[in-house]
C-alpha cells in the first residue's frame, strides 16, 4: 500500500545543453536545493496564514533553518570567489 505524501512533490531544474558546465556554481547550488514538507507549509503559513511577502517569509525561514541553508550553500561561491554562506548571512542579518 502506497504512503501519502501530503503534498510533497518532486521539482526538477532544467538548464540548456552545456549549462552545467559554464555555470558549475549555480549547477552545484541547484544540486543542493532541498526542501522539505515542514519547511514548506512553515513558510506558506507565513504568506498565506500570517500575510508575510514572499521575501521576508523566504528571510524568515532562511534565519529559522540555518543548517538547510549551510548545505545549500556548501562549497558554492560569490561571483568573487568567496564562500557564499557568510554573504547570505551578512545580506539577512545573521
């Protein structure tokens, strides 16, 4: 018997031919991407439920899970080479 998966769902990025290999950062930070279903109904509560905009619920969860946002982040870089995670903490007030 098949479990429910209360409307998780699989989402797939597509990029042209080549894409991967021009923009390896990017590619490994989509590789990364992951969410789960407890993340995603707290922060569509935060939209839909409290009223937040997109941006700040976004900020919000992003603050909340520091550690989803580590591996989403790990071993990607700024456009100057640097670590990304401690430019996206710096950009949320972290």
């Amino acid at each position: 018997m098949a479990t429910p998966n209360f409307g998780g769902a699989s989402v797939y990025t597509i990029a042209r031919k080549g894409y991967a290999q021009t923009c390896p950062n990017v590619t490994k930070f989509f590789s990364q991407l992951a969410f789960n279903i407890d993340y995603e109904n707290s922060g569509m509560q935060m939209v839909m439920g409290d009223g937040m905009e997109f941006p700040a619920a976004a900020s919000a969860m992003m603050a909340k899970h520091p550690d989803m946002v580590q591996a989403w982040l790990k071993d990607v870089t700024t456009f100057d080479g640097q670590p990304a995670l401690p430019a996206v903490k710096a950009a949320l007030g972290l």
